[in-house]
C-alpha cells in the first residue's frame, strides 16, 4: 500500500489513520470539508495532501494519480438532533456510492467504509460480525443501506469491499457530547457526573488502535466482508466511569442512579475474524487511553 484516499480526514478515526500511514511511509490524500474548524487535526507532513470538498461535490472531485485504497469516514448528521433524520442520512447512502465511484476514477483496488454498532440495533449478547441487524435508527439504517449498496457498486467495479462496524471509540480527538467528555467537563468544574446505572456492557477503542486497524486492513489486503471494530475489553459501562475517574484524581465525583429492573442493553463485540484477518489485536489498556486522553485535553 503506497498511496490512499481518506474522506472525514478531520474526524477522530482520519487523523489516527493519517499518523498510522505517516508512520508507515504510505502517501495520503485527506479530503476534508470546505472551511472545517478541525483542520488542525491533520498532520502536516511531506506525505499528505489536503483536498477541500464537501460530501455533496465527491461526484464532481477529480484527483490526479492512482491510489491503492480508498477509507470513507464522512458521514453527515452526527450530531444527537440529526441522528434519527431519515432525509439527511438517506444523502449519506447517496455520498457513499459518490465515494465509490471516486475511487473508481482513481483506481483503487479496495474501498474501506466506516459503518457502526447502530445496524445490529438493541443486543443482549455477543455480537459477531453475521449477527443478524435490526437498525432502530435512522443513521444505523441508512450506515447498513450504505454497506449493502456499496458492497453491490464496488461488484460491479472489481473493487473489494471491506464494510467495518465501529463500537465506541475514544481518545485526544473525542466528540464533545460523550460520555468522556461530559465527565471530564463535569470533574474540572467541581461538579459531580451523573449517570444511570450504567450496568450494560460496554467497550471502548482507542483512538491510536483504532487507526492502527484501518491501516493493517489496508495494508493485509484482507479479504472483503463485515468487520468488527472494537477491543477486546468489554465490562460494565460502570467500571470504565469508575476506572475514569481514577484516572483523573481524588477531586473527581460521580453519582449513579439505582439500577432498574429493565434488561441491560449490551454492546459486546466479537473481534475474532478482525483479529485473525489482520494478524494484530488492539493493545492499549483504558487506563492507559485515558491517561493519555486527559494529558491531551489539560494541554488544550
């Protein structure tokens, strides 16, 4: 792998991904959207180039060169309100094939999507890579629309196509509505955070493995189909929040509500066939994560 393409270069997962091709002496072309506030999230380095475009100019985007392959982060409608609005996330299935033909133009022998945990919809136990989907939302419809339908384009191009599920992701570049961040904010304030019972099964990734494995599913060429992403760490959401506020020290607080007599929603990823495919599994604790998450953030 000599050259790729990455959409969403700004977003947590592009930036980890950029550093780990940087790493690796592997040429990017970062797309990312016209005026972004996060543009200095990525890396300036001899290897990367910038391209401005927003999602709904990928159809008219002409790069010069051909690339190996082709990582599809942006997604738009990730904001809590937009979440369930089925005509923005009806666009993104759209920007996915406009995507899919881009990498066509450029020639690249595979196309990596970005989808999400939200197509397996409401899980009690394990979740493998084939357990059956039930989307409740409208982006978790519209993320397995998208896998589905770019699966069949790139068929029609000769392109393999690697569809990832992405579980909880965490680290430097955290969105600001999660939970780290809220309980981050929450501890700096003085202000105790407020939970649930926060008894469902949880896993957490971070952000450095993260880009880690979209770089070695680049680079082993594995074999097209649906991935697992996510760590092999997976416990009460409880205990990472306890685990969280360790990390941060004595003058952090938390309050959990009681827990209720409602079945706890699991998020229990299998990563065996992500592993295996790869040769690599996931290898920084949460605390260590974390650690490095609030080192970044008291800089900032």
């Amino acid at each position: 792998m000599k050259r790729v393409i990455v959409t969403g270069a700004t977003s947590m997962l592009g930036s980890a991904l950029i550093k780990e091709c940087i790493a690796n002496g592997v040429e990017v072309v970062a797309i990312a959207r016209n005026g972004s506030d996060k543009g200095g999230r990525i890396p300036s380095h001899e290897l990367v180039k910038v391209v401005q475009c927003d999602l709904d100019k990928l159809k008219e985007l002409s790069i010069s060169g051909v690339a190996d392959v082709f990582y599809h982060f942006a997604w738009a409608g990730t904001s809590k309100e937009n979440r369930d609005d089925p005509r923005i996330h009806l666009k993104n299935v759209e920007y996915t094939l406009d995507a899919i033909e881009l990498a066509r133009r450029c020639g690249c022998k595979m196309f990596v999507g970005a989808g999400s945990q939200a197509e397996y919809g409401i899980c009690t136990g394990k979740i493998y890579s084939d357990t059956c989907v039930q989307p409740v939302t409208s982006y978790g419809i519209a993320k397995y629309t998208a896998g589905k339908l770019g699966e069949k384009l790139c068929q029609k191009f000769g392109m393999k196509c690697v569809w990832t599920r992405i579980f909880s992701v965490y680290g430097e570049h955290d969105g600001e509505n999660t939970m780290i961040k809220y309980a981050l904010r929450q501890f700096a304030s003085g202000q105790p955070a407020q939970f649930s019972a926060a008894t469902q099964m949880w896993n957490y990734l971070y952000e450095g493995d993260a880009g880690k494995i979209f770089y070695l599913l680049g680079e082993k060429d594995v074999s097209e189909g649906v991935y697992n992403v996510a760590s092999e760490d997976t416990r009460p959401l409880k205990d990472f929040i306890i685990e969280l506020k360790e990390v941060y020290g004595k003058e952090a607080a938390c309050q959990f509500a009681p827990p209720s007599n409602q079945p706890a929603v699991s998020l229990d990823p299998d990563i065996s066939s992500l592993t295996q495919a790869i040769g690599w599994r996931p290898d920084t604790p949460f605390r260590q994560g974390i650690t490095k998450t609030l080192n970044y953030f008291k800089i900032m």
